[in-house]
C-alpha cells in the first residue's frame, strides 16, 4: 500500500512541460478529461470496459517516475523511446497500476481520446492568445483525420475544428 500516495501524486505531474501554456495542464485533468469524452461519445447502450475506462484514468501515472516526454523528442530518438517504454512498464509495476488489455479497437478509442483532450486543450489555450501549442494541435490534428481513429471521436475532432473557426 505504500504505492497509493504515489498514485495521487502522479496526477499533479504536469503535462506540455516543455511548453509554456497559461492555464494549468496536468496527467489527472488529462485523464478524467479522457475518461468524459469516453462516457460520452461512447456509442450503444452497452458502456465501455472497465479495462478501457481504467486505461483512460491510468495511462499517464507511469510518467510520475519518468516525466511526460514529447512526442517529438520520442520520434527524434527511438532508442530513447523503447528505454522509455521499458521504465514506464517497470514503474507501473512498482505503482501498482495494471496494463489493461485491450481489443484493437479499444486501443484506438484510448489513442484517439488522448488526441482529443489534447487539441481540446490546445484549443482553449490558442482562445488565450497562446500560439506556442500550435504545432502540437497542428499533429493532434493530422493523427485525429486518420482512418483507424474511431467516428464519434473524429466527428467531435471536427465539429470542434469548424466551430474554432467560426
């Protein structure tokens, strides 16, 4: 039990570091940002796995250990990444937070909520006169019109893109 602080903690781990924005961004904002999105674009009757709702909430507690590393700075150098993956792996063992399993199709909805509350965030910081976030929102935006992006999410992505032009 001593890991459950740590679990709190991590989501005061703040987010775009090494971006400056006004408003505060952290994993936990992120996370239960993700976690409605999910809820509510969410399509059936049936609700969303248990293992998928919990990736939403989890996903980024490892990065308590490890920091939020760019996307960017883990394209540049991929030998960094896959040491990346291996610590974020060995410290949500030590955390106590599970890999969930999911179907492809989960993995897509968890990847493309991740993108979206990103540009969200990118959105209303652009609204604020931020124009540091623009390349960020510029490849949330290219990833989100890709084809394995789930409808509902992609549907928001340019409902929301359409009306920020308005």
């Amino acid at each position: 039990m001593t890991h459950v602080p740590k679990l709190i903690d991590a989501g005061h781990v703040e987010r775009l570091h090494t971006r400056p924005h006004h408003l505060p961004y952290s994993i936990a904002q992120h996370s239960w940002g993700m976690a409605v999105l999910l809820y509510h674009l969410w399509p059936g009757k049936n609700p969303p796995s248990h293992q998928l709702v919990m990736s939403c909430l989890e996903h980024d507690l490892p990065e308590y250990q490890v920091g939020d590393v760019p996307r960017h700075t883990k394209e540049r150098w991929p030998d960094l990444t896959s040491m990346l993956e291996k610590a974020e792996r060995v410290t949500a063992a030590e955390m106590g937070v599970h890999i969930h399993s999911l179907s492809d199709a989960e993995r897509d909805w968890l990847r493309g909520l991740d993108l979206l509350e990103l540009y969200l965030f990118c959105l209303r910081e652009e609204k604020f006169g931020n124009d540091l976030l623009l390349e960020v929102k510029a490849k949330c935006d290219e990833l989100l019109n890709s084809s394995w992006v789930p409808e509902p999410v992609r549907q928001v992505h340019l409902n929301t893109k359409q009306e920020a032009l308005l």
